[in-house]
C-alpha cells in the first residue's frame, strides 16, 4: 500500500466526480491538501494555511528569494503574505512572454538568469512542482527550493474552521 492510499478518507465517493476523486487520492503524487482546496476549502482558508504554515517556512529561507510562477496563484500567495515582497528578489517563469516585465515591484527574469542571482526559490504554482524544481537544478541551482505543498500538518486538516 503507498503512502496516498494510506491516508485516503474511508468514506464513500459517489458520482463521477467523487469516484475520480477517489481515484486521484490514491496516486503518490497528488498532493491531498490541493484536491481540499479544490473540493472542499474555501479561499479564506486556503490564505490561512499560506500564512499559519508557509509564512514562517518563507521566512527561515536565506537570502535573495526567487518565486516560480506569476500567476493567480503569486497574487493569493502575496495577498496571504503582505510582507513577502520585500523578501523577493526577483520572479521567473517558463514562459517567456511574462520576462522583462515586473510583477509586484519586482523584475520577471528567465529561468537561467535567475538562477544565478538567488539564493533560495519559493515555487508558487498547484502543478508540476517536482518538474519545476527539477529545472532549476539541470540550470546548476543548488540552494533550497521550497513548494507550496512540501509540508502540510495533518492538523490543518482536523477541525481547521474558519469563522
């Protein structure tokens, strides 16, 4: 049994998009907390979580930060962690559209360029974590790369209420 299908709720998934739920929990990498948001936390919860649990995860990271990703996703991530701006060096993106361009006050480099002026990289997207970190390191990037994701307590999930 792996570690997925150890933790999926015992309790009964009905319709298609229940039985695709159960299906999707069951997979290793999908990450439980991701599907809570899409089927069951709100958003107000979700900017708790950035800020009870990554807030303090960003802020023992060391020196210059680099954020993947200036989508939707950053702008919740910055609403949730208002002083998070003054941490960020820079953001980057795989699409190169998006390069040259600030987001937040902050410039918008390639990928490769980035690399080399952070010391740390915050992932900030719900999808393709792994293979994102994993770009950065074929780049030669061998700081510390945090995702979204990487640390959820359990507790989050038991009696987490927002009123």
């Amino acid at each position: 049994m792996n570690t997925a299908q150890a933790v999926t709720p015992s309790l009964p998934f009905t319709g298609l998009s229940g039985r695709v739920l159960a299906r999707l929990l069951e997979l290793d990498f999908v990450r439980y907390h991701r599907l809570q948001l899409g089927f069951v936390e709100c958003p107000l919860q979700y900017e708790r979580f950035i800020a009870d649990v990554l807030g303090p995860r960003v802020d023992a990271m060391p020196g210059k930060l680099g954020v993947f990703g200036v989508g939707v996703h950053t702008d919740v991530l910055i609403k949730s962690l208002p002083t998070l701006t003054e941490r960020i060096h820079c953001f980057t993106d795989n699409n190169g559209a998006h390069w040259r361009q600030t987001r937040h006050g902050k410039p918008v480099l390639p990928p490769a360029e980035a690399v080399s002026t952070c010391d740390a990289f915050l992932l900030s997207t719900a999808v393709y974590q792994r293979v994102l970190e994993a770009d950065l390191r074929r780049l030669g990037f061998t700081g510390p790369v945090m995702a979204m994701d990487d640390v959820v307590p359990a507790t989050w999930f038991l009696g987490n209420r927002v009123s």
